[in-house]
C-alpha cells in the first residue's frame, strides 16, 4: 500500500471509514492512488508490543525532518549541559581530578541511560503470537531456519576440519540432508564470490530478519536442536497388513517384527539416521562418566569409518572384477555378465536384469485369506 508521497509500508493497513480512494486510468494501466487521512499500519512484528505504528495522512516528510532535528538540539542540549556541570565543579573549587571523575561518571551513566533507552525501542522477543502471520489461520507455524552463523560453522566443520556429515548433524540437531544442502549451497556462495559476483545480501537480510532462527552462540556451551534427526523412515513392505500368530511367553522384539515383514529388512534401532545415539542414551542412564562416553563415541566413529572402508574397497574390487571396460575415444563401454536365472521362479528377482518394482501387496486384495490358519510352534 502507497501514503500520500509514494512512500509503500508493508504490512496490514485497518482504513477508517473517511479514507478517500481515487483509482485513475492513465496511458494503458491503472494507478491507484489511496489518500489516507487516519490509517493504522500493522507490520509484520504487530501481534507483539512495539509492533503498532499510527502513520498521518500528510506531512510525514516534514515530520521526519522535524525528528532529525531534535535529534542533533538534544545532542547540543547535552553536551551544553555537562559543559555548565563542569564550570559548577571548577567555581566549586575542585580538583581537575575530581573533575575528570565526576565527568567520567556522568559520561556512563549517559551511555547506560542511552543502551536503556534502545533496549525499550527494540522488538520484544518472538512470541507465539509473532509465530502466526495469518491471523484467519491460527494453525500455521513459521518453522524456524538455520542462521547465518549456524550455517557458516557447518560449512567449516565439514569442509575446513573434515567431519563427517552424520557427527556434524548429531552435534546441532540438524538433519543430515538439510547438512548436505548447506554444504553445497555455501560451496557455491564461495564460488561466486571468486568469480566477483555480487550477492543480494540486503534482500536476504530483510527476509532473514523476519523468519524465526534457530541461533548459534561459539561462546556459549548450549545448542539448540533445529529439529528431529532421528525420524523413522517409511519403507514400501511395512505399509502392508500383516497377522501374524506367536506365543504369549515369547520375547518379541523390534527385531523380529523386522523379520516378519521382510527378511532383509533391518530393525528400527538400525534403519534411523543416528543408531550411535541410543548407545549414546544407554550410556547415560547407566551412569557412564562424560569422559569414557567421548571415548566410547570416538571408538564407535573409528570403527565405523573402517568398516566404511572395507565395504568400499570390497564394492570397488567386486566391480573391477565382474565388469570388462573398453575405454573409447569420447566414452567408456562397460561390459558385465549377466545370468538369467537371477530373475527367480516368480521373475522379479531383485539381482536380475530390468527387476520390476512398484508391485503392489495382495494384502488388501479381495478373496485373499488374510488371516492365519496355522500357527508354527
């Protein structure tokens, strides 16, 4: 929305009733031009003290200058008035060490009046009700964004110290492909700013400073998670219905329920993104000192970037050995055996050439019997 001098202000406006409003045609498009005589402006930050401006309808440009200029009289008046303080002291008859200590007196309490005075002109701290810009929609959220800061730390870690991608989002409660978007998109940030493009920092600072944050602080011990890192991830064969008989006295655990629905198919400990830390829970609800947990967790990151290894080099030696390459002029043809019977008796074996996928389960299938009729001791 425009005022009176072309000026646009952001945010709701509530129009009393006597807001004039002339709409013009002129060479081809409409011009919209809103006198205001009494408007209230809502900015974004409204729902909170603070956040609630009255705006006149004219001379808002002289009343800009006119605050300019009380503010440089103020000044004078201040500086005129500590300069009669300390002729006061001098006909007192005062030391010039006295003088220099009152001075500097009246000189902090004047800086600690002036930080008073722009803690209360300050924005109060967001508040669930700063949280809701939709005010027909109580039931959106703005979900907080990683900092700038923050983000600058996970690049460092990652690229400059060489952490790896799992302790990294394990460390500030950040998600592991969230991790990696940071990563790349700061990669090229910096590459941009080698080749001397300009970034459009001012707009993303202006966004930046209307979304929520999740902070980060290098000289405060405390982090605050950004959100959940250990989610379970949704897999095609436990969507499926299944009954399935045992006995009272057995022990069944998450385990076998992973049996039950796939051989292959690992337990829930095993398939979210950081099992290390229910070991890390273990731990501490056994009453294992901070010291031998570092140790323990350095033991465990050791030993699972070896056995990363392994399972690389056994990848890449198994590669090297089924797969003939004839390297070409412009491309690489790579030539691998295939056998048929890979396929299995009901042709969707999974090592097979073209397997199919996206097959449907029979469980909600009609004229199935889905419910157990023997029962395996």
């Amino acid at each position: 929305m425009s005022n009176g001098d072309g000026r646009a202000e952001l945010g709701i406006s509530a129009v009393s009733e006597d807001a004039q409003c002339e709409i013009r045609k002129e060479t081809g498009f409409k011009q919209v031009k809103i006198l205001l005589r009494h408007a209230v402006v809502l900015s974004y930050r409204s729902f909170g003290p603070g956040g609630l401006r009255r705006l006149g309808g004219e001379g808002e440009g002289e009343e800009g200058e006119g605050e300019g200029n009380d503010a440089e009289s103020s000044l004078a008046e201040k500086a005129a008035e500590r300069q009669r303080l300390e002729e006061e002291d001098r006909k007192a008859g005062l030391s010039e060490e006295e003088i220099q200590k009152r001075r500097a007196l009246r000189e902090a309490e004047a800086e600690k009046e002036e930080a008073d005075q722009e803690k209360e002109d300050r924005l109060p701290p967001e508040g669930a009700a700063d949280l809701t810009p939709y005010p027909l929609n109580k039931n959106f959220r703005s979900q907080p964004v990683l900092s700038e800061e923050l983000r600058e730390k996970i690049y460092s870690l990652i690229v400059d110290d060489g952490q790896d991608v799992s302790t990294v989002s394990a460390v500030f409660g950040v998600d592991m492909r969230r991790v990696g978007a940071v990563v790349r998109l700061k990669t090229i940030e910096k590459d941009w700013l080698k080749q001397g493009k300009k970034l459009n920092t001012p707009y993303a600072s202006a966004v930046m400073g209307m979304l929520p944050k999740t902070p980060y602080n290098p000289k405060s011990n405390r982090i605050t998670p950004h959100e959940p890192i250990n989610d379970l991830p949704v897999l095609p064969s436990t969507k499926q219905q299944i009954f399935y008989p045992t006995s009272e006295s057995r022990h069944f655990t998450r385990a076998d329920a992973a049996k039950v629905f796939s051989p292959t198919l690992l337990p829930a400990d095993e398939r979210i993104a950081h099992p290390e830390l229910i070991q890390l829970e273990k731990d501490i609800a056994a009453g294992v000192s901070p010291e031998e947990r570092q140790q323990r967790i350095r033991d465990r990151d050791e030993q699972l970037k070896l056995e990363k290894e392994k399972q690389e080099q056994k990848r890449l030696a198994e590669e090297a050995r089924s797969r003939k390459v004839v390297n070409g002029a412009r491309w690489d043809f790579k030539f691998q055996d295939i056998n048929v019977e890979n396929a299995g008796k009901d042709g969707r074996g999974k090592a097979a050439v073209g397997w199919r996928y996206g097959a449907p389960h029979q469980d909600r299938k009609r004229g199935l019997v889905k419910i157990p009729t023997s029962v395996e001791s």
